[in-house]
C-alpha cells in the first residue's frame, strides 16, 4: 500500500463519487488529512495478523458492574 500519487485527484473523485462539495478553502486540510490516513493505514496494514487476532463470532455485551 503506497500514498496515492496525486491526492488532490483522489479527494475529487471521492467527494465526487460521495456527492460531497468541498469548499476550495477547506481542500488542503482534507488532503493533509487524507495523507495522514494512508500513512496510517500503511502501518496498521504492515502488521500481520495471526489466527487468534480474529474477532469472535458472536459479541455478547454485558450489563456494566456498578
């Protein structure tokens, strides 16, 4: 997994897609952000996961001890 080669291009087609009208003032920060997650998510997904990272198959929640 890499950090898309032009993320202006990316935001575009994403916000396109979601139907999502970015101000042109708030663009930079949603790309800032949108480099910072891939980044992120380079390092979670470099991590490999074994057998026993798996979730369980059913969650039953428990009432909270007060």
């Amino acid at each position: 997994m890499s950090l898309p080669a032009d993320t202006r291009a990316l935001m575009e087609a994403q916000s396109h897609w979601l139907g999502l009208t970015i101000a042109p003032e708030h663009q930079p920060g949603v790309i800032t952000y949108l480099e910072l997650a891939s980044r992120i998510a380079m390092g979670v997904m470099a991590h490999p996961l074994e057998p026993v990272d798996e979730p369980a198959n059913v969650f039953i929640p428990v009432e909270p001890q007060l």
